[in-house]
C-alpha cells in the first residue's frame, strides 16, 4: 500500500500531502478524510504507522508543512493561524470533503486553530502530546523536556526526530516564537467540534494536568492516555486508529470493519 505523494502551492508556499487511502476511496469526496499534521521540527513520517493504521478504513492525508520533510522553506515566519489556513486550503484543493484533523505537539495549535477557523469543513479534532505547558514556554525548557523524551523514544523514532530536524533548521528557528507564544488553551473554547487529548503516560512534554486541562476547556473534549511516550501514536497506532473510529465510525468499501487480524500487522 503506497502512498500517493504530490506538491500543492498555497499563496506560493509549499505544502506535501501524502495520500493513503483504501481501495477505491482516493479520491473520496463525500466520507471524511483523516488529516496528521506533524510537530516541529518534523514531518509526516512521525504519523508513519499511524496513518497506515487509519487508512484500512479510512482516506489518509499525512502532510508535510512548509520548510519541513524536505520541503521548501517560506523564507519567513508563519504564525500557527496562517499554517492553519495552509493545511485546510491544500487538502481541501484535492477534493477532501469534511475532515477529521490529528495534529501532534506543535500539530495540535495547528489542527485547533483549524478547526476555530473552518469550522464547516472539521467535523472532528485530535490533538496528540499537546503544546505548549504554561510555564514551560521558553526554548530552554523546551529543549530539556525533548531531551526526556529521547530517552524513552526507543531507536526508531528517535532516528525520525533526529534526522527530520536536520532537514528542518531553518524553518524550526522561524517557527519556534509562534508555537511558544500559542495559547492553545485560549482556543478551545472557540472548537465547537469533538476534541480528543491523547497523551503518552511517559510523555514528559505533554503532562497529565496540561491534557486533562485542554480537554476541559472545550466544550466537546475528553482525554485519553495510552502507554508511550511524547510520538505515543507510532508506538500505539492501532489503539490510535480505534480511538478515532470511536470518534466516527467509517466501514470499509464492502461494510466491514477491521478486524485484529487485519490489523495485527500494524502493530
């Protein structure tokens, strides 16, 4: 199962989206389409197993945002509104109809202010490892808490997180003020759409009380912990992909659903 891969331009500014769907349901109009937006520093192949998980059911876009995964940089700071913007308007070019957003760690202040502002076309959130802890909002500490987590990531992932910041310096520098200054406890109050906090019971980013405190804030919101670390959907994703057809349940082609054997190998 491949991955149709293809290069948008928003307002001049790159955008790769990363389509994997069931058989018959690329181009998929009219069911929802899942939408992982990766953290800083990142790219989509922090939602790697993860969208292969969701995509026994579902229409997958895993999306590489401007001056990461070897995309070409803005040049410039974008704010997370303005990256917002970019994802709803690059997905929705291909035909997308309502969207489910997953964003991780700095994903999650991308996906809210989607949902914030194109309320009509995001039926559903999820927002994995949550950013930013008042009183963690300094680079300093940011890097610290990341340092934690490298220890618990495993080899795997940690070579994604190393070798996808490498590629990603630039951008990551310019995008480092907006995602510390975002309050994203400031706009889930304005989400009207089902919020799911997931968090990693190891994650030493996104802690227990930031998470339970997000999902207070929503009107719609839960939370949720599963075993793992800040990345806990490449370490859990087929709980992952459960806990998002919890969320709206979407057959496959012939009205099945998936069963353990089906996604045994995801693992």
């Amino acid at each position: 199962m491949g991955a149709k891969v293809e290069t948008v331009s928003v307002d001049g500014l790159a955008v790769r989206l990363h389509t994997l769907a069931p058989a018959g349901r690329l181009h998929d109009d009219l069911a929802p389409t899942v939408v992982l937006v990766h953290g800083i520093g990142m790219s989509h192949r922090s939602f790697r197993r993860t969208q292969r998980a969701l995509a026994v059911t579902h229409r997958t876009v895993g999306v590489d945002l401007p001056g990461f995964g070897g995309v070409p940089g803005a040049g410039r700071r974008l704010q997370i509104e303005e990256l917002a913007d970019l994802v709803v308007r690059a997905v929705r070019s291909r035909g997308a109809g309502p969207l489910v957003l997953v964003g991780q760690s700095m994903g999650t202040q991308v996906v809210a202010e989607a949902a914030r502002r194109h309320a009509e076309a995001v039926e559903s959130v999820v927002l994995i490892g949550p950013v930013v802890v008042p009183g963690r909002r300094s680079a300093v500490l940011q890097a610290l808490d990341l340092a934690r987590d490298c220890t618990v990531e495993g080899v795997r992932m940690n070579t994604v997180v190393l070798t996808d910041y490498f590629r990603s310096v630039p951008q990551y520098l310019r995008e480092l003020g907006p995602m510390l200054r975002h309050r994203l406890e400031d706009t889930l109050p304005h989400v009207g759409q089902p919020v799911l906090v997931v968090r990693g019971t190891r994650d030493p980013i996104a802690r227990r009380d930031w998470a339970a405190r997000l999902a207070a804030a929503a009107p719609d919101g839960r939370v949720v912990e599963l075993p793992g670390p800040h990345h806990v959907q490449e370490h859990q994703p087929v709980a992952v992909a459960r806990l998002l057809d919890g969320l709206r349940a979407v057959p496959v082609p012939d009205g099945r659903t998936p069963d353990d054997q089906t996604l045994e190998g995801l693992r």
